[in-house]
C-alpha cells in the first residue's frame, strides 16, 4: 500500500498521469481460465475493492489477428458503463502479460446457473431476461452488434444482477453497413446469419436472446440436431415446441425497460 500511494503522489507532484502496475493489486484465487490465460481474484490495495484480474499471456497474442481482437474488445469495453454490461476498469502489461482489471462477477455465468437448477422458475427468468434486455439495448445504442449472446457470455454479480461479457466477435456497426461475417455459437445463431446473403441492424442479438430466454425456462435451447446442416435447417424454419407448463401471460413491462426493448429491436 505505501508503494502505491507513494507512486500516485510522485505522479501527482510532476503532474503525470500515474501508470497503473501488479503492485497496486493484491492477486488472489483463480476463478477461470480461457485460451489467452486466465481470470484472478483480485483487490485494489488503496481503495480495497474486489475486482477480476483476466491476465492475457503475451505468448498467445504472436498472431496480429490475435493482438487485433484483444484490442478491440478493450476499447469496447471501455466505452461502455452501464449496470447490466461487465465493467472494465483499467488495462496495464508486464513483459509477459496483458492485465485487464474488470467488474468482478461472483455469480458466475447464466449458463451454470441455469444447470444448477435444471430450469428457472418464469418470475426469476422474466427479471433476467428484462436486464438482458435492457443490457442488449444500451449496447445497440453505442452501435454495437454483440454476436455472441448465450447463457455462457452473461455474467452475474454477487447480487444476481445481470453483466453481459465477451465482446471479442463484437463489432462497431455503421449506419447501413451490410455484414458477412460467420459469427456466433451454432444453437444461438440468427438465421439471417446462417442465410449467408448478409445481415444488417442489430436484429441478430434479439434472435439469440429468445434462445436465452427459451433455455433459462426449458433448461435447453430450442434447436438441436446431430449434425449442424440439420441445426440450420431447424433455425432457419424456426421449428421448436413450446411446453403447456410455461404460461402465455403478458403482463407490462415498466416504461424503461419497454423503451430499451424498442430500441434494440428497431436499431
């Protein structure tokens, strides 16, 4: 604690932006691991607060196409503040590792959750998804098409709220830009994207929310097959069953939560 201070006032004293190094974070337990490395607990030694520690070993990033998608999912993420998107605080390096400080998610992802309990009851899968929702809208609003949402990319804080993650097959999308790319995970994938003639907006996100939604009620998404031309064929003919156990009432929405919903589906 007596470095960090120390290095802050010595910032301050020659009025320079302070550089943000290990020494100022307190490395605990491991919560995950991922392709480029892994995910620590962490706490800030000044202000004490709990974070997430995602450590990027350099070694992994020796492709430019590699390096290029960290990159870009940093400076997404640090555009964005909302309550129901994960928060990244800061990034610094070592000589070997690339450290992204974020919101730390005690929850775990939806995706556990949901196994844990087999299915959601719909009074806990309606505040959810209207959080996902909400979520989806902010992130449309900053003219971001996510392409990945799916139990696994939603995150929850120690409270149960919502934190949508994962924003590496995100992309900046222009007013009328037409997109080819093949992004997603196959059972969530928007038809519009499996059609391969090119998609456009921001639709495609609210396709694979449904699928969400479908699985937190059902406890499995609604399309699946042996083989993935026959996944596509489901999507595209969106072919599912709805149980009698789910009700079809439709109660209102508060105003806020309406108006984020018109908006990611409009954009």
């Amino acid at each position: 604690m007596a470095i960090v201070s120390k290095a802050i006032k010595e910032c301050f004293r020659k009025d320079e932006e302070h550089i943000t190094s290990t020494d100022f974070y307190r490395s605990g337990k491991m919560l995950g691991r991922g392709a480029f490395g892994k995910v620590n607990l962490g706490m800030h030694k000044l202000t004490r607060k709990l974070v997430a520690l995602k450590t990027i070993n350099k070694e992994f990033l020796s492709e430019e196409k590699q390096k290029l998608k960290v990159m870009h999912e940093v400076s997404l993420l640090l555009n964005m503040r909302h309550s129901y998107v994960v928060k990244l605080y800061e990034t610094f390096e070592t000589k070997r590792h690339i450290i992204l400080c974020m919101e730390l998610c005690a929850g775990g992802d939806l995706l556990n959750y949901v196994r844990k309990r087999r299915k959601l009851d719909e009074s806990v899968a309606k505040v959810l998804f209207k959080q996902i929702i909400m979520g989806i809208g902010y992130i449309h609003s900053k003219s971001i098409l996510h392409r990945d949402i799916k139990l696994d990319n939603i995150l929850l804080d120690g409270k149960g709220t919502v934190k949508i993650a994962d924003f590496g097959v995100s992309k900046l999308v222009k007013k009328g830009e037409v997109m080819h790319e093949q992004c997603g995970t196959p059972a969530y994938i928007a038809p519009e994207i499996i059609r391969d003639k090119g998609y456009s907006g921001f639709k495609a996100d609210i396709w694979s929310a449904g699928v969400v939604l479908y699985a937190m009620l059902y406890g499995t998404v609604p399309f699946k097959a042996n083989n993935m031309s026959d996944l596509h064929k489901l999507i595209m003919k969106a072919r599912y069953n709805l149980k009698d156990e789910i009700s079809e009432s439709k109660l209102p929405l508060p105003e806020s939560c309406t108006r984020s919903s018109a908006a990611a589906v409009g954009a």
